[in-house]
C-alpha cells in the first residue's frame, strides 16, 4: 500500500507529488509500478492460481482521477476490467477545514470555512492516519482477509527508499507481531520532527508499550526535551508492517474507528493564497497505531478475538537508505542526481553507499517551488556523487555535464540575469561570487 494523497503544496504542486519525473524520466508511480511488477514476476506465477502480490494505493479526493488516468495510460494491467477503484484505490474521507477565527475556547465549539471561490479547498484529507477507518468502512479490509491476505506493507509515495522487504515480513511473522514501525537513528536534522516514545499503565507500572508523538502534540515547557535526540533516539519512517487479522480485530472492538491523537495543523483555506482565511486542518497519524496494538482489548468488549498471539507492536532500526523522501526540491535535486542509481528491479539505490549525501542548500526565493526549480536543471543535473555540500543563491543554472566536487558556493547577486554554469565545467571547493 502506498499513500498517495499528497500535493506536495509546498513544492507549489496541485496535483499527485507521485506524478513528478525523479529518475530518468521515470515519475515516482512508474518506480512503484515497475516494482511491483518485477516482484510478482519473481516471487509468483498466476499461471499456477498463487496468491498475487497485491498492490493499492490511497488516494485523496485530489489526486484519484490523475493517478487512474496515470494507470490506464501506462500500466493497463492494474485496470483490467475496468476494476481501478475496486482492486487498486483506496480513497481517504474527507473533513471540513475548521475556521481559526471562529474556534471557541471556551465551548469547544468548531465551524467550517466557507470559500464560494472554491468549495472543494472547505474540505481536507484527515492525515494518512485515515488508513484504518477507510480500510475498515469501505469493506475492502475484510475482502483482504476473504481473500487470504494477512499482512499489509505501508510506506509514502514519495519515498522510494521504502521497497518491499522480505526478511523483515519473515522476522514479523517469526515473532508474531502485529504492528512494526521501521524507525531511524535521529540526527541534529531530525530534532523537529515526531519520535518514538514509551508509554506506562498507571494502574500496572509493569505494563508499557510503544507510542508515537509529534511535534504538534507536545507542550512548550517540553520542547527542549522533545529535541533531545539522545533521549529520543528514534523516529518513525512511515514504513509500517500491519497483521491484518489483528487490525481488523481491534477494529471490530472499537466499532470501526481507532482511537488516534488529533494533530492540529494552521493553514489557509487556499494554501496558494496566504491572505484566504487562516483555518487549522484536523489530522491523524498512521504511525500512532503502534500505541493501540500493545494494549488489551477495551473492558466491557462484546466482541469475540479469536486471537491474541499478535496483539504486540515492536519498532525495528533500519538504514537510513530505507527512508528517502521527496519534501522539498533538494529532496528531488539529490535523488536527480548521480548519488543514487536505478537499478535493475527499479529501485533508487545510493551509489556509493559508504558515503554521505551531500549537504544541499538552494535558495528558498527562486528555487522551493518545482517551476523555478527546473530553471536550475533544465539543461541537465550536476554530478553530485563526489560533492561535500552545494550552496546556491540567487539565479543560477547548470548546462550539461556539470561535475562538482567537494564544497561549492555560487552566489548571484545580480537579480536580473542568471548566472549560467557551462557545459563540462568542473567546479572543486570553490566558492564563485558574482
């Protein structure tokens, strides 16, 4: 399962950020596709009646017409018989933006945004942690179990660091756990972002489990330890490992809705638009599951769990390779790059792995949107397999075959022409101010 409902706003993008060419004119969903299509050729043979490996994608109600459009152009075989939206989609609910405005402290009370200009910007994705309940009320979870599926692999679209892997599915199974978050070491980059925690029974100090928390659920007098990385060592991936079986148990006993902290996210009604009404987007994350399968059933429980064997969750350190989003141009401009190499079963690999990535540094004012971001690479992406870090500012742009090495700075400070970087130049340690 990939979760594709995201814009990637922040890129200035309005439509799938899995549509975007990363590799060789290959978009994020190709990668995906081809994937799947390598491992079902190598793993089965439908030929022989074995259970296929099954692909899905979660869509929002913003990106579900240009990914089926996506797949009936160049992957007919996942919309054989026209079965798009039954075998392969899986659409989020929606949920109204709340106006900041209007919020009542006091009462607790909310009232949606109103935007005539466009309606559809009054509504939102409620975050990928929307996952369990459309699984659940669309009735595709237990169709999964009819058909014999018992595990589920979850990562982000945009993450093509996140590939199938079979040892850690035989390593979940072998120790019968139901939940397992691929997590990483934190590093000083990752201070801000949410880590994974413990939580206490009060009324059985021997008992305690996992729990996730973000950044938005912790309290200001808290936030320097919540940015301890040596007491917080680890954050989540988004790359989760689900028994099926299990969730679909615990989902039965809480009558189809998981019981996950509300994040509270400040926006626009219009996120192009910073002058449209301020509104906070009500969201939950997948990864906070991890919390709720550790613990016992609800007291007072009428429904029957045959079993309990996998009610345990369990966090497994991975590489960093395991963990390459795309969140911003930098993200794209690296995996562009000759750091990472497409290999023959389509996956992005680094390309030396004994190397760290080079530190990226563009200027936010021409080049966080993707339009004034190509301007950079048009005529071609720089070798960065041997840079140490790149920093730009001000109007640049690189003609092909463009080697860097060690530490680079090129600095334009002329707002009205843009400094071009010529074919085959090879720039090392040097730092160019024009």
């Amino acid at each position: 399962m990939k979760l594709n409902g995201g814009l990637g706003t922040g890129m200035g993008l309005s439509d799938a950020k899995t549509l975007l060419k990363v590799k060789d004119e290959h978009t994020f969903l190709d990668l995906t596709a081809r994937q799947i299509l390598f491992l079902r050729e190598k793993y089965g043979d439908d030929k022989k009646d074995e259970k296929q490996l099954k692909f899905m994608l979660m869509n929002s109600f913003s990106t579900e017409e240009s990914t089926k459009k996506f797949f009936q152009n160049n992957y007919p075989i996942f919309c054989q018989n026209d079965d798009f939206e039954e075998e392969i989609q899986l659409l989020q609910n929606q949920v109204p933006k709340i106006l900041q405005n209007d919020l009542d402290e006091n009462n607790k009370k909310l009232f949606p945004v109103s935007w005539p200009k466009d309606a559809s910007m009054e509504w939102a994705p409620p975050g990928h942690g929307d996952l369990y309940i459309a699984l659940y009320g669309s009735g595709k979870l237990k169709k999964l179990l009819d058909e014999g599926y018992q595990y589920m692999f979850v990562s982000n679209g945009d993450n093509l660091g996140a590939t199938l892997e079979s040892s850690i599915l035989q390593y979940m199974h072998e120790k019968k756990i139901g939940f397992l978050m691929e997590v990483c070491e934190r590093t000083e980059n990752d201070r801000k972002g949410g880590h994974l925690a413990q939580w206490k029974n009060n009324k059985n100090n021997n008992k305690s489990g996992l729990l996730l928390r973000e950044s938005a659920q912790c309290a200001p007098e808290d936030e320097a330890a919540f940015q301890d990385i040596q007491k917080y060592r680890y954050f989540n991936t988004n790359n989760l490992w689900i028994h099926l079986p299990t969730l679909f148990s615990i989902l039965q006993e809480r009558e189809g809705v998981l019981p996950l902290p509300v994040i509270r996210n400040a926006k626009t009604v219009d996120p192009t638009d910073t002058t449209s009404p301020k509104v906070f987007q009500l969201e939950t994350a997948m990864g906070a599951a991890i919390e709720l399968f550790s613990q016992p059933p609800p007291e007072n429980n009428n429904h029957h769990t045959s079993d309990n064997i996998f009610r345990k969750s369990a966090a497994l350190v991975v590489p960093r390779v395991r963990f390459a989003p795309v969140k911003t141009c930098s993200d794209l401009f690296l995996l562009m790059s000759d750091c990472y190499t497409l290999t023959d079963d389509f996956r992005l690999v680094a390309t030396d792995t004994g190397r760290k990535n080079p530190i990226l540094s563009l200027d936010n004012k021409y080049y966080k949107l993707l339009n004034d971001f190509t301007i950079l690479i048009k005529d071609g992406v720089p070798s960065l397999k041997e840079c140490v870090s790149l920093t730009i500012k001000g109007k640049v742009k690189f003609e092909e075959n463009v080697i860097l090495k060690g530490n680079i700075t090129i600095e334009n400070t002329n707002a009205e022409e843009t400094y071009v970087v010529k074919a085959g130049t090879v720039l090392e340690n040097q730092e160019i101010k024009i």
